[in-house]
C-alpha cells in the first residue's frame, strides 16, 4: 500500500474523520501490512514518500510522528496527521520496549541527556512551584534585580561570574537562555530561577525596559567593538552536533530547521541553520546565519553570550580540557573565515569581513545619498504646487468675473421682470374697470327700453292705426328686447369667461412659480390682452346686433373700441416680442451658467478632499455589500475576486435600456415612479446576496432614473454631502474660494 500517492485531504478536515482515518491507519499497522522496524535500532516511517524516507532511531521517529501529527501547517493534510498520529500510538502501545535499546552505545544525545538530568532533579510540578516561590521573592524585594535606571543584574548568577551592567534587553535574553536551556550543566532549580526572572522583567519591569532601550544602532552590542571583524552577513559557527553513523558508513544527523526552531523559541530569530557536509557525511558542525541589519547583529551577539553562560562558546571549544559535550556556537570572526577548514571555505564563499564601523559608514553615506534623492523630489513637487497654486488663482479671477457678471444680468433682468408684472398688472385692473362700466352702461339701456315699451301699451287704447302703429312698436321694442337680452347673454358669458380666465390664470402662476416666476408674469400680461381682445370683439359684436336701431351713440362706441381693440393687439405683439426677447436672454444666461458649472465640476475631480462640497458619480454602484456578503461564503482573497466579478455583471445590468422595474403608483392624487420590488432580478439578488447589496442596487437605479434616465451611464454631479443634495452653483464657487483662501493664508504663513 504506497501511501506516497494518497489523495490530500484539507486540512480543516472534521474530528470524526480524523479519528476514522487514524483507527485505520493503527489496524493496519498492527496487522503488521505497513513495515516501521528495520532492525533492532533501525525504525522507518511508513507514511513519508519514498525519496524522503531515512532511517531513525525509535526516540527520532517517535518525535518525528508526533510533530507531524500535531502540526498546525496548512500543507499537511488531515489524513496525513492521523497517519502519523496512529503511528505515535503504534510506537507507544506495540513496540515501546524497542525505544530502550534504540540508543547505540558510545552516542550521546544532550538533549535527551538534558531532559533525563531535569526528570532526577525535579518533576515539572516541583519546578512550577520553584519558579512561582522565586517570582514571589523577586516581587517582594528579596533579591536586588535593578541597579539604577538602565543598568540591571541577574541576583541567580554566582558572584564571581555575575555581570553587573546588563541592560534591560540584555537581562531579558540572558534569562531566556538560561531558563530555556537544554544543557545538562543547568539544574532544573537554576532554569526555574531564571524563568522567574524573565516573568518579573515582563510583567513588573516593563516600563524601566522600555526607558532603558539604547536610541542608537549599536549601543546594544556590550561585548564588542565597532572595529572588531565580524563575518558579514552576520553568521554564527554551531559545532559538536550529534551525528550517527548510517548503514552505509556516512554520518548522518538531524536537520538544520530542527536546530533554527529551537535557537527562535531561545529569541535568537535566525534565518537559516546550514550544516556543513563532506566526503564523510555529516561533518557535525553548521552555519547559522541571521538578518542583515541590526537587530541581526544584536541576535548573533545575544547567540554567542547565550552559549558563552553555558560554558559552551568558543573559548571552551578551543580549550584542551577534555572530552567536550553539548553544542558549543559563537559569532564568526576573522579568524574563522580565514581559516582553512570546512568552516573557513563556506564563510568565504558566503560573506566577507567587515567592521561595524565600515557598515555604519556605509549605511551614512546610502542615508545621505537618500536625503539628496528626497530633497530633489521636495524641490520639484514644490514647483508643481506653484504651478498649481498659479492656475487655482487664475481660474478663482476667473470665476469671479463669472460671478459679478452673472449677478449683473440677474439684477438687470429682475429690475425689468419688475417693471413689466408693474404695468401688466395695472393693465388688467384697467381692463376690468372698463369691463364694468360697460355692463352698467347696459343695465341703462334695458330700463330705458322697457319704460319705453310701457308707454306704448297706454297708448294703445286709441284707435285702430294707433294700435297697429303700437303693435309694429311692440314688436321691434321686442326685438331689441331679445337683442338686449342676447347682449345681455353674450355678456354674462364673457364675464364667466373672464372669471375663468382669471382663475386659469391663477392656477398656472401657482404651478409655474417654482420654475420661471419671470416668465409667469408675461404670460399674465400676454393673457390679459387677449381677453382684453376678446372682451372687445365681444362687445363689437354686441354692438353689430344694435346697429339697427340706428343709435349714433352705440355706433361711435364700436369705433372706440375697435380703436381700442387694434391698440391691444398692438401692445400684445410688442408682448410677445418682448417675452421672445428676455427667453433668449435666459437661455444664453443659463448655457454660461451650466459651462461654468461644467468647469467647476471638472476643477473639483482633480482635488482630492473630504469637505462637504464635492463630485458625486451619479447611478455608481457601491461594491461593499457585494464584498460582505462574499466574506460570509468564502475567504478573504476569493470574496473580493467573486464580488468585483457580480459588480460588474450589475454594472451592465444597469446600463441596460430594457431593463426596467419601475412601476407607477397614485401618491397624494399624483402620479409618481417607483422601485419594483417583485422585479424577478431584484429578487433574487435580496434572496442571494441580502438586503444592503439590493439596497445599493436601487439606489443606483434611483439616482440613473433621476439624473440620466435616457443615457443609463454615470454622469458626475456637483453634491452637498453635509446636506445630502444637489449643490448649486454659488455653494462650488464659495466652497473654491474659501479652499483657496485657506491655502493663500498657508503659504503666507509659511513665508
């Protein structure tokens, strides 16, 4: 069964399949169908692909089972964690007694070493209480740790060895080290010790910490000298690695990210750890390599005082005091990269030496170099913010020559709107004056007439000629009767007429107030003249059904008012002229008025702030509902690639002409549009992708409907954010000369 090729399952795989896969993977072990046990000392994991697979001892493969097992790395699989995990069980429970021969005789493992010496001296129970009873001390001032504002000291140091100028950072590492320590010279009570320490600096020393941190760049490396030679990029030499002789007589030991995890939990941070190999194999000795800045520098200095504590740095190495055990490390110098070993030979082909001086000379001259290259650019950005400061000045004269002549024409324009509503106005009241006593006129007539027609019917009783005389009298006063009485008609018609003309008239200035109040009254005056008209051809008429009775009073009124009419017509046509004259006035005044809102509108897109009158995309689409909402259904990187992609498919939706859910309702007796919301679209984007990404839709398709319904494209608006509208043209300009004042009274300032 070659696990090699298994399918990967992912790794955020359930409990219950975790624990399905590994009972498997453990009956299949114990069936004995996976081979784990080469030898009596030889053990193989059965999961790893072939072309990785090496032989380990048991206590190696038991780690290695249960780091894989346990690993929190996303490119391990579920399935692969329960393999190595049915695996650690398999060791444990069915060859647990095979681990105590695994170890060849005559090899020495210090770190199992460390942990046997830390079982004999105290269980980890005990050492908790060690550490909790020295932290206790520490806080009660039993033990001196700070010596003055930025020098500390380690009180579990013997004296002859203690250093007394630690700096707080120094102390931190000093006791991480000592406390984290896998050496089998430190006691469990001593690392106890120290990891107290390392809780009081955290927790009760912090801020002294915080003061004590150097300003400059290597005033943190205590120990060395700025002219002595370090290997650069900083590098540090680990020696007396463990190693065993494989089946094939080559050496073979443990990978160098094994001993890099360990030196970062110590807070060293090294990059990589490259062991060193030859002809023989694993030659136990590897190069640790850190950043190359300062903080690099700091780590490896910190690395090799860490060692240095332990006994187990350079100096020892190099001393002739017997069988040496444990890693010994130290920071490479000259003398390492100019020796002729297996060391020496790497160190040359990776890094040269270099002093810390040269460095920091090095590092000014890039600095000054830089500060030269910023200064250029500072001086060319500022010649294009003169640039711009010239054409912000220049457009504000512009528009405030706009501005005062635009008031201009206003002023002009509504002086002789005025005059004009004055003399329409009094030209309407004239006409219903004269209205009036045309009827009163009438009102006499008829009495005349009929008293008239009375004293014919008292003369009637003479004789016979008389009565027939009298009879023809009757009955053309009856005719001029009925005429009267159709004048009299015709006359209440007109005045009906006027009255609804008047009321007409009335309605329409109340509709056509809010949008051209100046034209309103022109039209006023254009239909009074032609009532005025109007009322006298009605009177011309009235006075055509009298012309039989042959009255030179009625016919020298028809004069009068035919007169009168011809001068009505006159001034209606001088009106009209007028009228045509003050729309192309309007017009013109309005088409500069929209040019200049255009340019203000395009000023405004290239500055870019957050003052309340600005550019608004009209109908634009906000893209952050549709981003939540893909949030909530895959992760980061796939949400924002899935919401951009339905944007832009709602973006073409809105450009669509065809597409239209708006339906027409009755609100207040008018007719108003409205969003559909049973529109199938819009139903499913709320079903799918929730409320505020169909709300951000209908906003778009409210103000598109609004502003450019015909289009259906975006189109810039000059808006008052503060107030939530559509700013007018005197609130941009204010806005722009208060921006540039402000910007005049800084750059005044700053000369």
């Amino acid at each position: 069964m070659d696990h090699s090729s298994d399918e990967e399952i992912d790794a955020s795989g359930s409990d219950s399949e975790m624990e399905e896969y590994e009972n498997e993977a453990y009956e299949e072990l114990k069936d004995g169908k996976l081979r784990v046990k080469i030898s009596d000392e030889s053990f193989a994991c059965p999961f790893c692909p072939q072309r990785k697979r090496q032989a380990y001892l048991y206590k190696d493969l038991l780690q290695h089972a249960t780091g894989v097992g346990k690993s929190r790395s996303e490119k391990r699989s579920t399935k692969e964690k329960a393999n190595h995990l049915a695996l650690v069980k398999y060791l444990e429970k069915d060859i647990p007694a095979a681990g105590s021969t695994s170890q060849p005789v005559g090899e020495t493992d210090p770190h199992s070493d460390c942990s046997h010496v830390e079982k004999i001296d105290v269980s980890q129970s005990e050492m908790d209480n060690c550490e909790d009873k020295s932290y206790e001390e520490l806080k009660n001032g039993n033990h001196q740790v700070k010596i003055s504002d930025e020098t500390f000291t380690c009180p579990y140091c013997p004296t002859k060895k203690r250093k007394r100028d630690y700096v707080y950072h120094d102390l931190l590492q000093h006791a991480t080290g000592v406390g984290k320590s896998l050496s089998e010279k430190r006691t469990a009570k001593e690392k106890a010790d120290h990891l107290a320490l390392v809780k009081y600096l955290e927790k009760d020393l912090a801020a002294a910490g915080s003061s004590s941190q150097p300003a400059g760049k290597t005033e943190n490396l205590s120990g060395c000298s700025q002219n002595d030679k370090f290997v650069w990029p900083w590098t540090g030499i680990a020696v007396n690695l463990p190693t065993r002789r494989a089946e094939d007589g080559r050496f073979v030991g443990e990978s160098g990210s094994k001993f890099r995890d360990e030196l970062k939990r110590r807070g060293f941070n090294p990059t990589r750890v490259h062991p060193l190999w030859n002809f023989r194999g694993h030659s136990g000795t590897a190069i640790v390599e850190f950043n190359k800045d300062w903080p690099g520098l700091h780590n490896a200095i910190s690395f090799e005082k860490a060692y240095e504590a332990d006994q187990q740095g350079k100096k020892e190495w190099f001393s002739s005091s017997g069988e040496k055990s444990g890693i010994y490390c130290w920071v490479a110098r000259a003398d390492d990269y100019n020796s002729n070993n297996l060391i020496g030979e790497h160190l040359r082909k990776i890094g040269d030496v270099r002093t810390i001086s040269d460095l920091i000379e090095e590092e000014a001259r890039k600095q000054d170099k830089l500060v030269s290259n910023l200064t250029n650019v500072i001086e060319t950005k500022n010649r294009h913010l003169k640039e711009m400061e010239l054409r912000c000045s220049e457009t504000s004269a512009s528009l405030n020559i706009l501005v005062q002549e635009k008031e201009k024409l206003l002023h002009a324009y509504n002086e002789e709107i005025r005059k004009i509503q004055t003399g329409a106005r009094d030209h309407f009241q004239k006409i219903l004056n004269d209205h009036e006593k045309i009827k009163s006129q009438l009102e006499s007539h008829k009495k005349e007439l009929e008293m008239r027609g009375s004293e014919l019917e008292k003369r009637e009783a003479k004789n016979e000629s008389d009565r027939q005389i009298l009879s023809e009298e009757i009955e053309k006063n009856a005719v001029r009767t009925t005429s009267l009485d159709l004048a009299a008609l015709e006359q209440q018609k007109a005045d009906e007429d006027v009255l609804k003309l008047a009321e007409d008239q009335k309605r329409q200035k109340e509709e056509l107030h809010k949008r051209i109040i100046r034209l309103e009254k022109q039209l006023d005056a254009k239909q009074a003249l032609e009532l005025e008209i109007e009322r006298l051809r009605g009177a011309l008429n009235v006075m055509k059904h009298m012309e039989d009775d042959g009255d030179v009073e009625v016919l020298r009124k028809m004069d009068v008012i035919i007169k009168s009419l011809r001068e009505k017509e006159g001034e209606l046509n001088d009106l009209e002229a007028l009228n045509q004259t003050l729309i192309v006035r309007e017009r013109k005044s309005n088409d500069e008025l929209q040019e200049a809102r255009k340019e203000l509108i395009n000023g405004l897109k290239e500055i870019s702030n957050r003052a309340h009158i600005g550019v608004k995309r009209m109908g634009e689409l906000d893209s952050k509902p549709f981003l939540e909402a893909m949030k909530r259904k895959y992760n980061n990187e796939e949400a924002e690639d899935r919401a951009s992609e339905i944007c832009s498919l709602w973006e073409e939706y809105l450009k669509d002409p065809d597409w239209h859910p708006f339906k027409v309702v009755m609100i207040d007796g008018k007719h108003q549009e409205i969003i559909d919301e049973d529109d199938e679209k819009l139903s499913r984007l709320r079903d799918e992708m929730g409320d505020e990404a169909c709300m951000s839709v209908t906003a778009s398709l409210i103000q598109v409907n609004e502003y450019n319904p015909s289009g259906r494209y975006i189109i810039s608006e000059l808006w008052n954010y503060k107030e939530g509208k559509k700013a007018t043209l005197g609130e941009g300009v204010s806005f722009l000369l208060n921006r540039w004042k402000a910007l005049k009274r800084k750059r005044e300032g700053k000369n």
